[in-house]
C-alpha cells in the first residue's frame, strides 16, 4: 500500500518538496516527483550529479508533516532523465515548477530480454507519466497491456485473469516498494518479465485446455 501522507519535505533541501517517490529493494530510487523553484531544483539535481565530490549527494531523506522519515539513496545518475514542467502562475506558493527525475529503464523497454516496466497513477493525480490527461486505467490494464506487447506469441482477451493470476503468483510481475522502502504518494510501477516459463505456462494451456481458443 503507497504511503500517500501529502507532500514531504527533503530534509537537506528544505525548499524541495516532494509527491511520489518509489524506491528499489535497495532504497535507490527510480521515480520521484518535486516541486519547487527553478533554482532549488537545479541546485538539488547538481548536487545528485556530484555525488561523492564536495558539494555533493549520494542519498537524501524525505520528511512529512508527521514527521515521518524516509532515506532516499541517489545512485548512478547517468542512468536517470528528467520530465519538467511549471505550475501555473496562480497558485497558493508562487511560482514552482515540477519535475519528474526517474530510471530510463521505466520508459525504455527491455523487448530483447522481454522486460518491461508499467508506471501508473492512482486516481486523483493531475497528470500522465507521459504527459497526456488521465484516463480511467487501471494498473492491471495497463500491466496486461505490457504483458501482451512483451510476449512472443499471440494472447487472446479471455486469458487475461488466468495469465496475469500466473504472473503475479510466478513474479513474473512484480511491484515495486516493500516494507522497509515503501511507495510514496500516487504513483506506482510494476516490473514485468516474462521468461520461457511464461510460454510454456500457455502452450500447456492450450493442449489441457485451461486456456480455451
């Protein structure tokens, strides 16, 4: 279950606040979502960028109004990009911008090795990850439709609950965020990998007929 308690503050960059964060099992994180002024964000991904060397930083901590604490690592920057944009000019804090600063591998697919991962916001949030208006899809939706591009062969419709039941169950999907690095706010993301266990699972299918034509 997200963590959906507001915005959070980072602790080492008071003027950054932050409304979704999802993390690896490792505490490295692959999304993450702030706002703030221009020159605040540019300081705080300079200061990523640096990492190790002075002035640098190589894990940060978000803190909410509960004063709920959360530890942040940084990683390799060189595998991250960047989505920003500007809120407009009449709101409550003045002018902010927002940006996204997640893992290429979110985006990018894996066809090769059949991996992929799927990027969803809860209802309520105010934008797409791909910049387009929300639409009321789920995240098994979008998970199927990631399942079905990835897979080498044909899937019909009908198959869809007993695939993805398999799936979840073989963690051939697998969400991200655990207990000790918990999804932060309104976005969740789901890493699906399908192996030749996965076409094996539907030809056995077809021929005991538990997956009907």
């Amino acid at each position: 279950m997200a963590d959906s308690n507001g915005l959070y503050r980072i602790e080492e960059f008071p003027e950054i606040f932050v409304d979704a964060c999802l993390r690896d099992s490792e505490g490295q994180f692959m999304f993450l979502s702030i706002y703030g002024r221009d020159g605040s964000i540019m300081q705080f991904i300079a200061a990523m960028e640096l990492g190790g060397q002075e002035r640098g930083v190589q894990r940060f901590h978000l803190v909410n109004a509960a004063g709920e604490r959360h530890q942040v690592d940084v990683g390799g920057t060189d595998r991250l990009t960047k989505h920003a944009g500007r809120l407009p000019r009449q709101n409550l804090f003045g002018p902010l911008s927002q940006m996204w600063v997640f893992d290429k591998r979110l985006q990018q697919p894996d066809r090769a090795n059949r991996i992929a991962w799927v990027l969803h916001q809860e209802a309520g949030a105010k934008a797409s990850f791909d910049g387009g208006p929300v639409t009321k899809v789920t995240l098994q939706d979008r998970v199927w439709k990631t399942i079905v591009g990835l897979s080498p062969v044909a899937l019909l419709d009908h198959w869809r609950q007993p695939l993805l039941t398999w799936c979840e169950n073989k963690r051939a999907t697998q969400a991200l965020g655990d207990a000790i690095y918990p999804a932060i706010g309104p976005v969740q993301a789901v890493r699906v990998s399908l192996t030749e266990h996965f076409v094996g699972f539907i030809k056995d299918g077809v021929k005991n007929r538990t997956l009907t034509l």
